[in-house]
C-alpha cells in the first residue's frame, strides 16, 4: 500500500495526515510518500515522521520529495492539499477588490466574485497533479482538501470523467459538536444527514437511535436558544487579542476559559444562518462567513463584524499557531474512506464531494454535489435525496449556473467565460464596472491567471 500526502510540507496538514494513518491497523506497513514545492518545510516534516516512526517502534516507510512525479508510481491513494501564491495576500485582493468596484460580497474565499479568482488560481495547479496521477498511477484514487471545493471538483469531473476524485471538507464536523449539546443525547445517539453544496450545506435528517424518532423538531426548538449563548469567533478573536494566545479550539463552549462578557451579542457569526434556520426551517452545517458567499440577501443579515473577526482570527492563527506535533489519532474522514474501500463494511461517511449522479436531481450531473455516501469494497455510493426541501434547493440553482461558467473558464482558458461568472453570480447586483473588475484582478494575479486570454 502506498499514499501520496501532495502537499505535506504544511504541517498542519502533513501532522494530521500522519497522525491519521499511523493510528489506523489498515494502513499498517504502507509507505507514505511526503511531497511539497518548499523543500525546507519539506525536510523538516519528514525529519519528525521519521523520528516518530522510530520513537514509537511503527511499521511504516515514510519518504519525501519534491518531486511528485518520483513520489506517485505505484500510489494506490493521494491526498492533495495545496494553495498558491501568498494565501492571505491573495485573499484580501479576491475580498476587496470587487468591494472597490461595489460588489457586496460577505467573505471572498469561494463564492463570488474573490471565489471565482481563487478557483482560477488553484484548480490549474490540481488539474496537472490529477494529470500526472493518470499516467504514473491511474488506479489511485485522490481525496482533494483545497478549495474552492465545489469548483475544483467540478472542473476535474470534467477534465476527467469517471475519475476517482473526491472533495474533503471539514464543515460537516460541526453537526458532531452542535446536534449532541442541542439535543442532549451522545452523538452515536444520533442519525442524521445533510446535502447541498460545499459551504453551501444543510441538516436534512436527524432521528434518534434508541427510539427511532424524528429530531429534527427538537432541534428546530432548542437552536435559537442554543446558538444565542454559543461561543462564536468573535469571542475567541476578542480573547486572542487580549492574551496573544491562540485557543485549541473550534466553536469552544468553556467561556470561563476564555473570559466571555455575558453581554456579547447573540447569534454572533450568525445572522444569516438564523435567517436560514427560521425561514427553511433547516440548520445551516456552517456559519455566515462561508454560507453567505453564495446568496444574493446574505449581506443584508449577515454577521459583518463576525465575519471580519473570523479572517482576524484564521489569519492570526494560521501563521502564528506552532503544528510540530504529530498526535495518533483518526480525525480525519479520508482514513475512513480509505479503510472502507478496503474492507466490507459499506459504512456512511457524512460528506463527500462528488459529481452528481442524480444525487441532487434539481442540479445539473456535471456539477460536484456534497452528499453523504456509502463506502466499500465496490467504491463509493452517493445517498440521493430526490425530495430535496424546495426553497434551499433554489437558491442551490442558483449558483450552479456560476460553477459551470467557472469551470469553462478553466479548462478553455476564455475570459469570456470569467466575466459571464461573475455576471451571473447572485452576489453582483451591478452591470457597471465588472469587466473593468475582471480585467484589474486579472493583471494583480496574472503570474496565476495568465492563461486567460
């Protein structure tokens, strides 16, 4: 067995991953290829594997290179987390350039018009790795962690039809951290569900185990009162800012620990998912920063200031935060999917992101869905949800129309494409300017987006 971690000279990555596959009996004896462009951080990874292999008496062969055509033959799984470029610096232009020409966009990391710009960076660079994988090790199957999601799965899906390409996102984790504190039942009490799109997600079923009832109208009562005393990030920044300590936490509940004024403001980093709660009747899987990229009202009722305090704090904590340590620990869902094609044990992973094999039968087949699926020794079978709630399901539609044309950008390299993206993209309310838009952030990132013409 061998697994190909493209990207791994992040630590944060290259430590979990490894975590994740040294504590996994399935995986004993692989050989773990590490791979990543900055050959420092690079080595440095690989010098810790290597020490925590020997430390711990492991049964596994841990190499590095940076290069992947070395590292992929005879892969049988890869893993690809990568970004380009200076991720932040990036970033902010994807956010605030199109606020400059008065697009109203709530975050700008993988919808609008920032989220546009961003898939045309990233998914070039995830089309050649996907390329050189079909010809040194075309029976791998590749799990991607970069976003924008949706898009880069989109345009894989078709670039290269029927290949085994599969989105990880981390998002759906937050239903095993809220349902259980809303419904006061452990999580393995519990059966539930969510579909849609990346980021773009909601909770359509939950039912208890013990008595085989539905949770759902529990959850739609407690929540409101639930998400108004919730730690949110505007919390944990405010902290951050006090101390200079970044928390090892993601929606904490100890607010002793982190010293939270009783008189915050409710629902912070949630005005629009409390929109969505109350007028579909259904909980959002994430909060304003990412739900309100893709909807045309969202800037009306999101959480401003928390979505601000939400970059602060990722920022801060991405580039001050140590990851040295590798913990054994299964924490990540790739090692579960691999464990279940591997074995017999036809287990539900809670999100995958795949292309839509009548998953989601109101949106389009060649756009990647996030659904619940199946996994075993057969491959990996997407739960279809053919009574899909009507109301999300538009504004679904939606944005689908923006995917296709994001996706024809990048794989026929036409500018045309770019602007009828963003034209189409429920966030822009304005005709004026776009294509000047285009163009400016076309030229600030043309040393990644100078394929266009």
């Amino acid at each position: 067995m061998k697994i190909v971690l493209i990207g791994a000279g992040s630590a944060q990555f290259g430590y979990g991953m490894l975590g994740d596959v040294f504590q996994t009996e399935a995986l004993r004896g692989c050989e773990i290829a590490l791979v990543d462009i900055n050959g420092a951080a690079l080595a440095e990874v690989h010098r810790n594997a290597l020490d925590f292999v020997e430390a711990k008496g492991l049964d596994y062969r841990v190499t590095a290179t940076t290069d992947r055509g070395q590292a992929l033959p005879g892969a049988d799984y890869v893993l690809i987390s990568i970004e380009v470029g200076d991720r932040f610096a990036l970033w902010d232009i994807d956010w605030k350039t199109p606020l400059q020409f008065g697009v109203r966009q709530v975050y700008g990391e993988n919808g609008g018009p920032g989220g546009i710009f961003h898939a045309l960076r990233i998914t070039p660079p995830i089309l050649a790795i996907v390329e050189d994988v079909t010809h040194h090790c075309p029976n791998a199957v590749v799990f991607n962690y970069s976003n924008p999601m949706t898009a880069i799965t989109t345009s894989v899906n078709r670039r290269y039809p029927g290949f085994p390409f599969v989105g990880m996102c981390h998002e759906v984790a937050s239903l095993e951290r809220y349902l259980p504190a809303i419904l006061r039942t452990p999580v393995e009490n519990l059966r539930y569900r969510a579909a849609g799109l990346n980021h773009f997600s909601v909770l359509l079923e939950a039912t208890y185990v013990d008595s085989g009832l539905d949770a759902y109208p529990e959850i739609l009562k407690r929540a409101p009162a639930f998400f108004e005393r919730e730690l949110a990030y505007s919390d944990v920044w405010d902290y951050v800012r006090r101390t200079g300590v970044v928390p090892d936490t993601e929606g904490a509940t100890d607010r002793l620990a982190l010293g939270r004024d009783e008189s915050s403001r409710p629902w912070s980093d949630r005005g629009l998912f409390r929109e969505i709660l109350e007028t579909y009747r259904l909980l959002p899987i994430t909060v304003d920063s990412h739900l309100g990229e893709y909807i045309s009202w969202a800037h009306d009722v999101a959480d401003l200031r928390g979505i601000l305090d939400f970059y602060d704090f990722y920022r801060f904590a991405m580039r001050e935060r140590a990851w040295s340590e590798i913990k054994l620990r299964v924490q990540d869902r790739a090692v579960r999917v691999i464990e279940g094609l591997l074995g017999e044990s036809d287990h539900e992973e809670h999100a995958l992101n795949i292309a839509n094999d009548g998953y989601l039968p109101f949106l389009p087949k060649d756009i990647a869905v996030e659904v619940p699926a199946v996994i075993s020794r057969s491959g990996i079978r997407g739960v279809p949800f053919p009574d899909y709630p009507k109301g999300f399901a538009a504004l679904l539609r939606s944005y689908a129309g923006v995917y296709d044309l994001t996706a024809e950008a990048i794989l026929t390299g036409k500018k045309e494409y770019v602007l009828q993206a963003v034209l189409a993209c429920p966030v822009v309310h304005t005709y004026r300017g776009m294509a000047e838009m285009v163009d400016t952030m076309i030229d600030e990132q043309r040393e990644w987006v100078g394929y266009l013409t």
